[in-house]
C-alpha cells in the first residue's frame, strides 16, 4: 500500500453503511486527473468525522482524500479483467477546505 493525497471530483454521490459487526463506514468514488486522461479511485473511511463530511459533499463535489492506496483487480460481468484503484482514508476534506488549511499553514513543517 502506498500513502497517499488524492485529489479530484466525486463521480457519485457518498453512501454511509453499516457492516456485519454494525460498525458504520461511509465510502465514495472518485474521478482523479491523471495527465491527459483520469482514474477513478474507490474511498472507504471508517473515521466518523472524515465520513460525517463526506457525507456533506455530492456527486461533482471536489474532494481531498488522505490514507493508504492500494491497485486492484476485478473482473467484470463480461469476464474482462479490470484495473482501478482504491483508497482507505483516514481524513476526508472539500477542497476548499484542504486550501484553507493549507493557506492557513496547518500541518506544514520546516524541513
């Protein structure tokens, strides 16, 4: 898994879920810029705060997402193998808010 900032739009609305144990996890999609073309990106969260703002944001929504990357394969209902990328992320920002922090100078450190 590879540590990770990514950034782009929401292709989907957020869904919040509740999993077997009846722990809540809320996840999205996103559509990231990758030069000329883009990648979509699975992004699961189980931190309540990261997932109560996901929940603020809707499909085109532009989205900041920090945590662990991973590559995935799949294969589709055609039997065609896939590729994609998911993400399990730890904090979870609109981009305004990670340039507001970021011009506020939060969580920047001198070298």
């Amino acid at each position: 898994m590879i540590g990770a900032l990514v950034a782009g739009d929401l292709s989907s609305d957020p869904t919040e879920r509740t999993a077997s144990n009846g722990n809540r996890y809320w996840t999205a999609s996103a559509r990231v810029p990758a030069g000329d073309e883009a990648i979509f990106v699975g992004i699961t969260t189980f931190d309540a705060a990261a997932g109560e703002r996901l929940m603020r944001l809707r499909k085109g929504s532009g989205i900041a997402a920090v945590g662990t990357l991973e590559a995935t394969t799949w294969t589709d209902k055609t039997g065609a193998e896939r590729k994609g990328w998911r993400m399990l992320a730890h904090e979870i920002l609109s981009v305004y808010q990670a340039r507001k922090r970021r011009d506020a100078g939060e969580g920047v450190r001198d070298a």
